[in-house]
C-alpha cells in the first residue's frame, strides 16, 4: 500500500460544477498538507497549504483535512475550464529532524465549456 | 513565475553519460529539494539540501549526487545514465515553512 492514494482519474466535468479532489494517507505522523495544481509539462503550482483539521478557504479553492480519517480534499468551486489541469497532493512528516514530502501521483481535471 | 530557475529546460543525451542540472532557488530560500518526475511513478522526492547541508534523503540512486554551493544554488549529478533515467526533473525551494515552489523542470531523454 503506497503512503498516498489519489485517483489518477480523468475526472470530467462542465463548466460551473464544483469539483471535489481527493487523497487518502496511511502515515500518521504526517503534519503538513499541500495541494498543487500541475499543467502539462510545467512545474507544480501551490495552490494551498494547511498543517490542521479543518477547512481552509482562499478564493474558488477549498482545502478540507480530516486527521482522523486520514483524508484531505480540495474543492473548487465555479470551475473553469483553465482549471483543467492534474492536481498532486502533498504531504509532509517530520524525521530526524527533517522535513520528508510524500506526493500523491495527481489527478487529472478536465473542465470542458 | 515561482522564482526558482532551473537550467537547462531540456536535455538529450547517450546513455552511459553524466549530466548536470543546476538549479537557483527563490531570494532568500535556504532549502532546496530535487524530484524526478516519470509517468509511471509520479512525483518522487530525491533529496534535500538546506543551507549547503544535505538534509533527508528520499529514492536516490547512488548513481546520482547532489549538492549546494554557498550562493545557495544546487546541482544534481546523474552518472551512468540509463534509458529509464529520462524524466523531467524538478528543484522546489522553501524558507520558514514548508512550502515548496518548484521550479520548471528540466526533460531529460536518455537514447
């Protein structure tokens, strides 16, 4: 069982819908969550940043973690069609005094008119 | 634009040969991490090095090196290159929290 799953989908969905993305962990002592927008080719893209239960809102995104479950999300409200894009989870626990990131292998979004 | 630079954006090369990618993090960034990317196994963390230091190390090959240099920048070495070593390669680079801003990654094809 890898650390993190995310399903590689394609999830697609017209323009305007709210889109729900998803990652489950097995590690526990995972403390820090991030999620990235990634467009083809191109480096990854923080879009948030969250290190609590809970929800965290910044514009059209939404990110939700539930320590409990091991589960976090990422909505995005009123899609558009440039959000089409793979998503990467992130997460991150502290070793030895180091700071160890463990990526999700993304989900592809496509948004279409 | 995150601020990190990576060079160069692509690179072709035999296999059996060494390469260097060099990267430059953000203004003011201490931590840089490596990553190779491929399709099949999505994005995997190589190593950190923080203020000229290696910090963790994650699926490194031994063929493969990294370090940083006091003006901060980093260079990852790959020796004895392989068909299955192409893949884009990203840097990201972080400050006081956690977060990293990648920077644009370099394709590597191996022939």
């Amino acid at each position: 069982q890898k650390e993190v799953e995310q399903d590689p989908g394609p999830l697609s969905v017209p323009e305007g819908a709210i889109v729900s993305l998803n990652c489950t962990y097995s590690n526990s002592a995972f403390q820090y969550f991030m999620w990235y927008r990634q467009y083809s080719r191109k480096g990854p893209e923080l879009l948030m940043y969250t290190y609590s239960s809970g929800n965290k809102e910044d514009g059209r995104f939404t990110a939700q973690v539930d320590k409990s479950s091991k589960y976090i999300s990422l909505f995005i409200r009123d899609s558009q069609p440039s959000d089409s894009a793979t998503y990467l989870c992130a997460m991150i626990y502290l070793s030895g005094g180091s700071y160890i990131p463990t990526f999700g292998r993304g989900t592809s979004l496509i948004v279409h008119p | 634009d995150s601020g990190v630079t990576q060079t160069p954006k692509h690179l072709i090369t035999a296999t059996g040969q060494r390469v260097t990618l060099r990267c430059s993090p953000r203004s003011g960034d201490l931590s840089v991490y490596w990553y190779q990317q491929s399709l099949d196994q999505g994005l995997q963390f190589l190593i950190q090095y923080y203020n000229g230091e290696e910090r963790a190390k994650g699926n490194i090959l031994e063929r493969f090196s990294a370090q940083q240099f006091p003006d901060l920048h980093s260079e990852l070495n790959l020796s004895s290159l392989e068909l299955g070593d192409s893949a884009l390669y990203f840097c990201a680079s972080s400050g006081g929290r956690n977060e990293q801003f990648f920077g644009p990654g370099t394709r590597l094809t191996v022939l």
